[in-house]
C-alpha cells in the first residue's frame, strides 16, 4: 500500500511540475522581457526630458540650467553662411554664439514655439519657430529642426537646420 501512495504521489508532483514548467515556458515564449527594449525606453525618456528641459530653459533665458544641459565640450553645428554658422566646439562657444545673437538681435530673439518633439533612442529632433527683430528693420521669422544627442543626462551634440537659410544669413550678416 505505501509503495501505491509512493507512486501515486510522485506521479501526482511530476504532472505538477511538468505543468508549471509548460506554464513558466509559454510565459517566456509569449511575454518575453525585452532587455533592450527597457533600457531603450528608459534613454528615450532620459533624452525627451533633457531635451525639453533646455528647450523650456530657453524660453526662460535661465542661463544657468542651460550650463546643466550642455556637456562642456557639446558640438553644436549652426547652418548657414553667416557670422554664427559653422561648428561649435565646447559650451564656451556656444555661449559666445548666441550671446552674439542676442546682441545682433538687440535682445529680442526668442523661441516663440516648440511644435515637436520626436525622440528615437537617445536623438531629440524638435520644430521650433524663432523670432526677433533688429532696429535696422530685418525681421526673423524662422522654422528651425534642431536635432539634439543625450547621453548621461546632457546634450552632446546639436545639429541646426533651417527652413529659410536665406533670411538667416540676411539676418545675422557676416
């Protein structure tokens, strides 16, 4: 009789076990946790935010969360044929481009919009509108896609592009 019981219980666990094993092993097949996926989501998160962070910043003229934002040596490339274009090196020259805009646009540029913001793993492409007026009369009136890289929380690498080279070169002179 024990030797009955023995058997019947050690059929009993190993159905049981071969259950939770299919069960554990449809779970896997089925619902996967994606590693990548997670930490690329959590990147994408981490860049959306810094990035509409210094968008706000901007708006804001806060120059001291900008200094946060950007890596000391952010490469920032500025499009067009004019005295700002070209490729910055470090956020020292950054700060001296648009400290130069700003005096240019005696104070009046500013990001009036941010229409998007669209993120793919740890690049920020955003369309935003910028406006200002010198007291010559020349007037920017201009749609920017400024592409932005994060990584560890700061801003590497900008990149400018311009709906309308032209008025910007006209704008900012040699």
């Amino acid at each position: 009789m024990k030797a009955i019981l023995f058997s019947v219980a050690l059929l009993v666990t190993l159905i049981s076990t071969s259950d939770a094993q299919q069960v554990k092993e449809t779970a896997v097949i089925n619902h996967p946790i994606n590693i990548h996926h997670l930490k690329t989501e959590k990147m994408e998160n981490q860049a959306i935010n810094v990035v509409t962070t210094f968008l706000t910043a901007v708006q804001q003229g806060n120059t001291e969360k900008l200094g946060t934002l950007l890596h000391p040596e952010v490469q920032w490339e500025q499009p067009g044929n004019n005295r700002f274009s070209g490729t910055k090196k470090n956020i020292t020259e950054v700060f001296q481009m648009v400290g130069g805009m700003f005096e240019v646009a005696a104070n009046t540029l500013a990001l009036t919009n941010i229409q998007v913001v669209a993120v793919n793993g740890n690049s920020v492409a955003c369309l935003i509108h910028w406006n200002a007026a010198q007291p010559t009369g020349k007037i920017l009136n201009v749609d920017n896609i400024d592409v932005y890289t994060v990584e560890n929380g700061k801003i590497t690498n900008a990149k400018v592009y311009s709906a309308d080279l032209n008025q910007e070169d006209d704008f900012w002179g040699k």
